[in-house]
C-alpha cells in the first residue's frame, strides 16, 4: 500500500491525517459489503434501525470518552439542507425489495 501526497514528510499530523484517511476508506468498504450482505435477510426499516442506532451509540460513546460534548451547540440557520436525504429513504421504505436472486 502506498500513500502518496505533497504533504507525506511535512508534520507527524499530515500522516495522521493520510492513515485516518486510508482507515475510513478501508472501512467505507467493509460497511458496504456487510450492508449488502444484511440487507438479502431484512427489511429496509430493520436495516436502518440497527445500523444506525449503532452507529449513533458508537459516536456517542466515542464523544463522551474523549470529552466532547453531545449538547450544547450554537444554534445555526436551518435551510433545509439536511433534510435532503428524507425523501429517499422513505422512497425506499415503500419499495419492495425481493431478497431472492435469480440467475439469468
């Protein structure tokens, strides 16, 4: 494996930086293949509920472990952009999906 960048000898931190980097695509990949491999055995809601409750817990207690705080935050304008990715997931929820896999 190389890591390649104009930055790789300037500071211990830019190495850091490039082995997170190569660490989330590494698990970027794992995420994939097991969603796919869970998704042939449940439904979407069931999926989303278990992935992501986990995931939430893991950041929650990865936060409190390194003393960031959950609550607190500044309030900020809201232009609707997070909203964005609703319409899609529940697009999906009502599209029935067929844990079957047929040949051709």
């Amino acid at each position: 494996m190389t890591i390649t960048g104009f930055d790789m000898g300037s500071s211990p931190d830019a190495l850091l930086g490039d082995l997170l980097a190569v660490t989330g695509g590494a698990l970027a990949g794992l995420y994939t293949l097991a969603g796919g491999k869970a998704r042939q055995s449940m439904t979407t809601g069931t999926y989303i509920t278990l992935c992501y409750g986990m995931c939430a817990a893991l950041v929650a207690l990865l936060a409190l472990l390194g003393g960031q705080p959950l609550v607190g935050w500044a309030s900020r304008r809201r232009d609707g952009w997070e909203l964005l990715p609703l319409p899609s997931v529940r697009s999906s929820w009502a599209t029935p999906r067929s844990t079957t896999c047929s040949a051709p």
